[in-house]
C-alpha cells in the first residue's frame, strides 16, 4: 500500500512525500482509512510503528472536509501522559500540515507559564495537543471551549494508566461533545485500558499490531553483574569512555539519584546532565536542545522524563538502576537503535536481581547473555537461576502481549522495526525498582490530583 492509495487531501500527502516517506506502516495501514470514515478506533501497537501519524494524517485531513462550527474551541483534542510526547505531537502536526492554510494548533502542558496558555486558550484553535493535568487546571477555570470537538485522541493511553490519568482523562472526555470520533493508541489493550475503551468509545474497531516481542532485532543487549555501588561507578566509567559512545542514555529509578550521577559524572570529565520529572519545561527544552546539538554527550534520566525522546545518534543505552518494570525496560532500550543503525543497552544488576532479569527476558522472548570486563570482573559468582519470588506477583499468570519500542524510522512513516509475535508478561503488580539513588521515586499520579 502506498500513501497515495489513502487518498488523503493533497497538501497532507505532499507534506508526507516531502518527509521522505512512501508507504503507511501497519498501523497507519490499518488506521488512517477507518479514522477518517469516522470509526472509533482502540489501537494496540507499540511507540515506533507510526501510530503518531497514525492519528496525526486522520485528524489534519477531517480539518480539510466540510465546514467547523463557530466558536474558539479546538476540533481536535489528543492527550498525552508527558511534556516530551505532547511536543512531539505537536512537531508532527506542524510537519504534516506545513502545506495547509490556517491550521491552528496549540498546546498545553505542565512546567510552562499560565499566562501564555491561557491566552492560546482564548484564541481559535483547530487542534489541542494537552496534558491532562494542566489541562484539567484550565477546565476548572472556565477557559476550555469543547463545542466544537469532533475528534478526542487518547496517545499512549497504557501510559496514563500507570501515571495514574485515567480520572482526569475520563472527566475531559464527559466534558466533550458525546458525538465525537474518539481513537485510543496503546501499547496494550489489556486490563483496564480495554475497560477505559468501552467506557468512552462507541463500538470501537480493533486493531493489533507489531508486538515488542520482534523488536530491537538491532540492539545488543549485554548484562553486566555488580557488586556494589563503587564497582557499578566503575563499570560506568569505564563504559562512557569507549570512543565508540557516540551519546548516551543512563537510566536512573530516582530523580535525586538522576541528579548526583550527572553531577558525579560532570566532575569526572563527562559531558554529562540530568531530565527528570522535577526540572521545568524550559530547563528540559534547554537539556534536550543540547542533546541533540551534541552538546551534552551523557544524558542521565528517569523513565518519566525520557518519555518521547527521540535523538538518532543516541548509541548506548545504559540501565544504571533496572526498571520497575519489564515494560519499562522496553521503552528504555527503544532509545537507542533508532532509523534502522545499530545501539547497545547494557543493564547493571545486583547478584540478587537475576529473578527480575528473568521477568525482563520473560517478557521480551529474548535472553540477555551476561558479559564481564576484564580487571572488573564481579566478585560475587552469580547463580544460573532465578526464580521470582511469589508474593511479588500476586497469583496472575503470565499473560498478554504489548509493550513499547521506538518511534521513528526507515522509509515508513515512524517504523521503529518489524511486526512479531506478542510476548508474555505478568499480569500482577511490578515490584519495587531497586535501589539505586535515596531520592523519592519519578512522580506518578495514583489518584486525580490538579497541577
């Protein structure tokens, strides 16, 4: 299939040849024709097989068919659970509709100042591109006008299930019109975002796609054991002064912790800084523009914070704390190996980490052979088996599929790689991320608090 066989509006296509792509990825393939008749749609494809433009080219082309209401309100809302994906939204949006005239997009999110999107709020709009949190803090104001709404996008909707959005996200939605085309974009359709999708879709289509199992066919994955903290620093450094580390991304389970390893690592010569949850939009911006100026070589994150990062000459991925969760491991790796080149994700572990190593590697379908430097060779010999321990999982067994890989890539429109099986997970709870920094973890929202 190719673009032109979807017959979008002219200036969407020449903007989409313009970007260099030819062919709609699976997703794009599947969605773009039912979301411009109109369907509501549930997605389940992992970040990296397009679902983006996915929703992006849909709702640009409903801009171009058929007269808006009056009024200033946006004719087309898309949330997203962080800062880092709301700009990319936004970037697409502005990429996809440069050959469209008056197409008015804004959005809003946390960390900015209220003035300025207050005043976006009292201009025309076509598309919102919003976090709920803020969102919701301009609601309660009286300053969003959803008359007009006819398309409610809901972006990495698993995501805000984690984050705890979703009564934030359903109060948005009762605001809205009820005859509005809604489209939910996943990396899962299990649990409770089947149970959100009934709740707010009208007979919503079904569509499957590219499991994470198959993905980073690209990436290395090396396992290195530690000892302790001293010997991780170490190993580190030791990593971070190959020549063959172009950028690098060191996760981090805290953002204090995010903080002392960037300052460690300056102070060690590296150009290093940290992004987490506490720092504001403008010192992020900041951050990321020199990330992908090159200016800083080592980024150290939180998971909250790298969300949507998108940075091609990102060459290592390195997970200083292990993630809370075998999904998250997924999203974390996706930042490197990026456009079809090659990356590495090297993972430290305590020797009494293996059970969560085997969750990881459980969930992907993919083993992660272990790997020793010489002269920092462990002390501790690590046992062949680990099994995890039983009350951290409740009494789930492992089921489902999903997860998340990259954005971007190739020759179709966000391909990040190539479609597979679905992979096993647990169904019960993660267990606590592992010690790392001492700092309060990356802020999450179990209940609906206004920001």
């Amino acid at each position: 299939m190719s673009f032109e066989s979807l017959n979008l509006n002219a200036a969407i296509a020449q903007a989409v040849a313009a970007a260099g792509y030819t062919e709609p990825t699976a997703v794009q393939a599947q969605s773009i024709p039912d979301a411009i008749l109109g369907r509501d749609l549930m997605v389940s494809a992992p970040t990296g097989t397009g679902k983006t433009a996915a929703f992006v080219l849909p709702s640009l082309q409903r801009l171009c068919s058929g007269p808006a209401k009056p009024g200033h309100g946006p004719r087309v809302l898309v949330l997203t659970p962080t800062r880092e994906l709301a700009l990319q939204v936004t970037s697409a949006v502005s990429k996809y509709s440069k050959g469209m005239r008056h197409v008015r997009t804004g959005t809003v999110l946390g960390g900015m100042p209220y003035p300025k999107q207050r005043k976006l709020l009292d201009s025309p709009l076509d598309i919102l591109v919003a976090t709920p949190g803020r969102l919701i803090d301009f609601m309660e104001q009286g300053k969003v006008d959803f008359s007009r709404l006819e398309l409610l996008i809901l972006d990495e909707a698993d995501r805000m299930l984690d984050m705890g959005f979703i009564k934030p996200v359903e109060s948005i939605a009762a605001a809205t019109p009820s005859n509005r085309q809604t489209l939910l974009f996943s990396a899962t359709l299990d649990g409770g975002i089947g149970q959100l999708g009934r709740r707010l879709l009208k007979n919503p289509k079904l569509i499957e796609v590219a499991a994470a199992k198959s993905q980073h066919e690209n990436i290395e994955q090396r396992l290195h054991y530690v000892d302790d903290g001293s010997h991780k620093g170490r190993l580190l450094d030791h990593f971070l002064r190959d020549a063959g580390v172009d950028q690098a991304i060191v996760f981090t389970a805290t953002k204090r912790g995010a903080d002392r390893l960037a300052s460690k690592l300056f102070e060690e010569g590296h150009a290093a800084a940290a992004l987490h949850g506490d720092m504001n939009q403008s010192q992020r911006n900041r951050t990321l523009t020199k990330l992908r100026s090159g200016n800083v070589r080592v980024l150290v994150a939180t998971d909250v914070a790298a969300r949507g990062i998108d940075v091609r000459s990102i060459s290592h991925v390195i997970n200083y704390d292990l993630p809370k969760s075998a999904e998250d491991y997924v999203h974390r790796i996706g930042r490197t190996g990026r456009a079809g080149v090659n990356g590495v994700a090297i993972s430290f572990a305590a020797p009494e980490d293996g059970w969560q190593v085997r969750q990881i590697e459980r969930y992907t379908g993919h083993t992660i052979s272990p790997h020793v430097v010489a002269g920092l060779e462990p002390k501790v010999i690590q046992r062949s088996t680990h099994k995890p321990p039983s009350n951290r999982f409740g009494k789930g067994k492992p089921s489902g599929n999903g997860g998340h890989a990259p954005r971007g890539g190739g020759n179709k429109l966000g391909a990040g790689g190539a479609p597979g099986a679905g992979a096993k997970r647990w169904s019960g709870a993660p267990p606590a991320a592992p010690g790392g920094g001492r700092g309060k973890p990356e802020r999450s929202y179990s209940s609906f608090r206004p920001r």
